[in-house]
C-alpha cells in the first residue's frame, strides 16, 4: 500500500516516522489538517507544501511535538551548572529543538544562576516550527509553563497572567528556524553543551543517523550532550567504530543522561544478519505487561522496570506500555521519569484514559492544579464521547 502523501512528504523533509506516534494520533493530525484545508486531498496538500512555504509550515504544525515545560529534569540543569563552572568562557550552547522556548530560557536562567554573566554565554535555540519560534521569540510563559513551581522574580517579569523572561537573558538567546535534514546547517558552528532531548524518538533510522553526523560535527572537544529520559543516550568514543548504546529511560537514582565527548560520536550499527526464527511464540503484548506488574506488585520494582524498558525497546510503540512505565516510575518516587512516560503515552493515544488520569494526579501532587483541572475535564470528555459511542 502506498504511503500517505503528507506522511511521505513529513518523512523525506523532516525525518518524521509516522509509526512512532502510532496510528490514532496520526488520524487525528491528518483529521486536524484536513479541517485546516477544507477540500484539499492530501496528495493536494503534499504538492502545495514542495513550493508553497506557508502550506509547509502549517503541514509541519500540525505534526510536530511543541509540549515542554521550564526546568524539565532539574537533574540535567544541575549538570549544566557544574560544568558551566569550571568550562572556560565563553559558553556556547546548542538547543535543538527549541519548542516554545522553555529550554532555552531554562538554560539562560541556569547559567546566570551558576555565576555566569549575559556576556559569558551564547545560546542558539533551533526548531523546524516557524509558529512555535514566533511565540518562542518573545520569552513570555504561562503559569503552567512551571509546572508547579513558583516563576522566581528574578528572571521572569509578572504581567496579566503571563511571565516574561528578563531581557539581559532573553538577548542571549538566538532562536533560528532549523531543519536537522539540511546538510548545511550549523556548519562552521561549535558548541561546548548541547540539548537535543526528545527529537530522536520520532525520527526514522536514516534521520537519526544525520542528527548523530550533525553533533558529531557542531560539538566542541570534551562537550556536555543531553538526551531525553525517554529515549537512546548518545554514547560518545574516542573510537569511531566505537556504537551507540541503545540506552532505556534511566532508573531512580542512576547517572542523569548527560555525557562526556571527546572528538567523535560514533552512529548506530544495525545488524544486517537475518533474523532466525524465534524457538517459541511469546505472549501476546496484554499478557506479557500483566506479568511485569505482577512482579511490581510482589515487590519487585527495580526488576519490573529492567523488564519492561526491555520489552519496549523490542516492541512497536505501545501508550499502555509507556502508561506502565510511568506507573513504575511513579511508584519509585521519580517523577521526572513518570512524566516522561506519560507524556509518551499520551502522544501515542490523547484518548488513552489511565494516562490522563495519572498525570492529572501527579499534577496536582506537584501542585500545578490549573493543569490538574485541564486533563481532568479532558478525561471527562474522554469518558463521555465513550459513552456516546
């Protein structure tokens, strides 16, 4: 069968793979454009955006992943100011992508924290989403942009609701359209941090392998790289034969996915061997996740979690699988792994009620009782379009 044209164009121009967001989310994305382009078939539409720019963006919108929230894995900011101490100055940083600028401002306000002046770093903030740059650009952040914690004067200005970063910081912050396919971009660039969290996760294989060539290229000798807790670290060698471990979401307690890089950053090797045939048909997906909770509620939770991020790293992307992830993580008392779950699961399935209703309950335990009452009427929606149906 062939390939949807818009899906098909996403894939050759940004390196999108469709299956990673799993089937309802992409009929709801193509539903949503559709209604955005009344009477434009997609093969229309996908014509349109190869030479009409605002068509390619407003496809793009539509399919990107813009949720982000200010100091998201504090753990990984922590580093960042350790590191900013004893790095020689200037900084340069790299964060890609950029979203709406919750990053960005996050490290600007993190390196002025650690005793960095304005002056001492530069931060180029990249994202493919002309709308979200737009937004990004003028530094101003809901309340729900916090996540429960308390905007500190500081840094961000009060006014009507929202909060705007300073703008000795906000200067710092050099937001550029990017696409990662471009084989130009950066080029004669280097930096000594980069952020690229929560990008490789929706990109095809070949795709990946270009975001690895391009920080492999743009990050200075002995940079400080981050990923995000939901995806594969980048393992960095001095040994270009050297490969990238396949990394599952970090436990409780381990290393924060922030890693030491000499001069290289070695690509994935994918096996070319073929596959024997397993000597035993495994249990369908239900049954199988059945077992792991048996475990957690035996009181296994270390062992449980070992199985699972095992088991999705081996199967299609499942909402209920990453439900469980979250559900373990939660239970083990990091929530910074629990959001990154859910956040996943919630991607893969909006309609995905357990994973409302968990995040709805962690929002409010963290105090961010706005956001709490939003996913609680969405459930609410949820349930009653259920009953309809």
């Amino acid at each position: 069968m062939n390939p949807d044209p818009i899906l098909a164009l996403l894939k050759r121009r940004i390196g999108l793979d469709a299956e990673s967001l799993g089937t309802r989310v992409i009929e709801d994305r193509l539903a949503d454009l559709a209604r955005h382009f009344p009477g434009s078939s997609h093969l229309a539409l996908a014509m349109a955006a190869e030479h009409d720019r605002s068509v390619f963006d407003a496809v793009v919108a539509h399919f990107v992943v813009n949720e982000s929230w200010l100091f998201r894995t504090p753990e990984q900011f922590e580093a960042l100011q350790k590191f900013a101490r004893r790095r020689p100055l200037p900084l340069n940083v790299l964060s890609l992508p950029a979203a709406h600028g919750e990053e960005p401002a996050s490290i600007a306000v993190s390196l002025h924290e650690a005793g960095l002046q304005p002056a001492d770093f530069r931060i180029v903030a990249g994202d493919i989403d002309v709308d979200a740059l737009r937004v990004a650009r003028c530094g101003r952040f809901p309340l729900s942009a916090f996540r429960g914690g308390r905007p500190d004067p500081r840094w961000f200005a009060a006014h009507d609701g929202q909060y705007t970063l300073v703008p000795s910081l906000l200067s710092r912050i050099e937001f550029r359209e990017l696409n990662i396919l471009d084989p130009d971009i950066l080029k004669g660039e280097s930096f000594d941090v980069i952020f690229c969290r929560n990008l490789l996760i929706y990109l095809h294989d070949d795709a990946r392998a270009q975001v690895l060539a391009l920080l492999r290229r743009v990050a200075a000798p002995d940079a400080l790289v981050f990923t995000g807790t939901a995806e594969p670290q980048l393992q960095f060698n001095a040994k270009p034969a050297a490969a990238v471990a396949e990394a599952r979401p970090r436990q409780p307690k381990e290393p924060m996915p922030a890693l030491r890089t000499a001069k290289r950053i070695a690509t994935p090797q994918h096996s070319t061997q073929p596959m024997s045939a397993p000597a035993h048909e495994e249990p369908p997906l239900p049954a199988r996740l059945a077992q792991i909770e048996q475990r957690a509620n035996q009181g296994d939770l270390a062992g449980a979690c070992a199985a699972l991020d095992d088991l999705i790293g081996k199967i299609a992307p499942s909402a209920t699988a990453w439900y469980l992830r979250g559900v373990l993580a939660s239970a083990q008392g990091d929530l910074a792994a629990a959001e990154s779950a859910l956040d996943r699961a919630a991607y893969l399935d909006p309609a995905h009620q357990p994973t409302l209703r968990l995040r709805a309950e962690l929002a409010r335990r963290g105090g961010h009782h706005d956001h709490a009452d939003r996913l609680q009427a969405q459930l609410k929606r949820r349930r009653g379009a259920g009953r309809d149906a």
